[in-house]
C-alpha cells in the first residue's frame, strides 16, 4: 500500500501537532490531492491526505474521494476505518453538510450516478407529492395576489407603452424550453441590442419595473407556468439558453440542474445575493445542486418562508 501522507495545513509542525486538533483525513488517488487541497484550503479546514499508518480511528473524521479510483489496499483500508468506528463518507456529501451547499469545483460522474440518492429524482411519491403541492400552491396564491396583479397591469400600462406581459423563452426540465410569463418590469425595447445579462441597477427597468423585481410581484405570473407543470414553486431559477451555453463550458454539470423543474423561487435565491457573472452563476450553482440532493417538504417549506420574509424586506433579487 502506498503511504504518502499529505499535510495541507502549514500550521502544522508535525503529525503529533496535527492529531491533537479536529482534522479531516481525505483519501484519494494521487492526482486529485493537489485539487482537493486547493479547494480545502479556501474554507479554512485542516485536512491531512492519503495517511495510510493510522492506527487508531475512533473518533475520526474520514473522508473519500473517486475512491473508485484507489486501489484494492486503499479501498480495505476505508473499510477497515468503518469497522473500528471511524466516520467515512464521500468527501463531497461531508462539504455539503458542513457548507450547506455544494462545492461543485469537486464533482465528478460518481456523484450523479447513485439516482436513490437524490430522492426528488428516485422517489415517486416525493414527485407527486410536490406536484400536488405546486398546484394548490398555485391557485390560493393566483386569488390571495388578484388584486395586486390587477393594479400592478394598471399601473405598468399607465408607465410605459408595450404589452403588460413580459413572455420568453427558459430552459426547463430535461432541458426543453417553455415560455415563462412575467409582469413586464424593463422597457419594451430592452433588448433590441441582444440578449443581455440583467444587472442590479439595470438602466432598461421602469420605475414601476424597479419596485416589482424588489418585491418579487413580477414573478406572479409563473405561477401560470407552474400550473402547467412547466415550473415548480421551489426549484432552480430558470435560465435562457444563449446564457446555459456559455456556462456549461465554465461550470461544470451546469445542465444537472435541468434535472428538475425550475422554480419561481429557489435557495439559490435566499441564500445568495443578486448577482449576473460566471462567478455568481457559480455559486447559484453550488445552491442548486445541493437544493437537488438534498430536497425534502421541510427544505421547500424553509425557502419558502425565507422567500416571504425576502418580499417582505424588499430584498428581493
């Protein structure tokens, strides 16, 4: 067995320093401990790599990564670690719970690979269940807002010439596109140069435009698309397509998130501030994957409670 143990924290003088503290013991193949490394190192964790000659593993923190990847030896040395008590789990699934999002600068196929992990693709009443709750959602949502839909159509008619409905084209589920509806916040002519990122302090938003997108009342709409089953409440923000293809080639997996349907509201959208580059769309990213992984009634509930205290706040975007 190759015992090449691998200390990223400089802190550390020596391994008798090392033990002494909370450390995570990665396992992995050679060439991926540089990667990791970097990655760790940008949250602050100390972490040791691919230390073999433990001996003791209670009360360790055990970690592994492509351990397809390892040999036969290394693989019986992790399992030996659960034997003695030792926590082992993939290091990724450890980063998500500590993170509470994904660190997507560490995926790899094996993630996406075990379907059951990801109860919101395997399970079938999870489906419907969230099927059924979009739906009734949806319409006490649609009668509660009618008012303020009614005057929000009056007053972006009273504001600016065009039509009250803002239709385009996103990329939803299985990536097949569909035309989201929203209340039309920005210009009619906002885009006669091309599609264009929306920025925070966008020139092309109307006044009126302004206090709907902090609000969120513009999104109203999409509870249409959600009745059609082309959107969910909670999901991943849906994107256009002339924007997916240039992210997939900086993010990598960008498209998993076509694996679900979008959502008029998302953790991406709670958790993370308004933002429109590759770096956010990066971090948007981490919060999808991990809504996917991890999604239950409770978390949907949670997004959705954040979500009206983001409208009530004028946070929104």
């Amino acid at each position: 067995m190759k015992k090449i143990p691998f200390f990223l924290n400089k802190r550390f003088k020596s391994k008798k320093e090392a033990l002494t503290q909370k450390i995570i013991y990665v396992y992995c193949p050679v060439e991926c401990a540089f990667n990791i490394g970097e990655v760790i190192d940008d949250y602050g964790f100390d972490i040791i790599v691919n230390d073999y000659d433990i001996l003791d593993f209670s009360k360790k923190i055990i970690c592994h990564y492509k351990s397809g990847d390892l040999g036969e030896k290394e693989r019986d040395f992790l399992v030996k670690a659960t034997e003695c008590g030792a926590w082992v789990e993939p290091l990724v699934s450890y980063l998500d719970d500590r993170l509470k999002y994904t660190e997507v600068r560490l995926l790899h196929s094996s993630y996406f690979l075990h379907q059951k992990a990801f109860s919101i693709l395997s399970q079938k009443r999870t489906q419907i269940t969230k099927r059924f709750t979009d739906i009734v959602s949806s319409i006490l949502i649609l009668i509660v807002t009618l008012p303020i839909s009614l005057l929000t159509a009056l007053f972006i008619k009273l504001e600016s010439p065009g039509p009250i409905f803002f239709k385009q084209k996103r990329t939803g589920q299985y990536n097949v596109e569909f035309c989201v509806y929203k209340f039309r916040s920005m210009r009619n002519d906002a885009e006669k140069n091309g599609a264009q990122w929306a920025s925070k302090n966008d020139a092309r938003v109307t006044k009126v435009g302004n206090f709907i997108r902090k609000t969120r009342i513009d999104e109203i709409p999409q509870l249409i698309n959600v009745l059609k089953g082309e959107m969910s409440i909670v999901g991943p923000r849906p994107e256009r397509e002339v924007f997916i293809a240039d992210l997939e080639k900086e993010i990598s997996y960008y498209r998993f998130r076509h694996a679900v349907k979008p959502g008029v509201t998302g953790l991406a959208q709670v958790r993370y501030p308004y933002g429109a580059s590759v770096e956010d769309a990066v971090w948007k990213h981490k919060y999808d994957i991990y809504y996917i992984k991890h999604h239950s009634s409770m978390l949907d509930l949670k997004i959705l409670l954040l979500t009206v205290k983001t409208v009530i706040f004028g946070m929104g975007r």
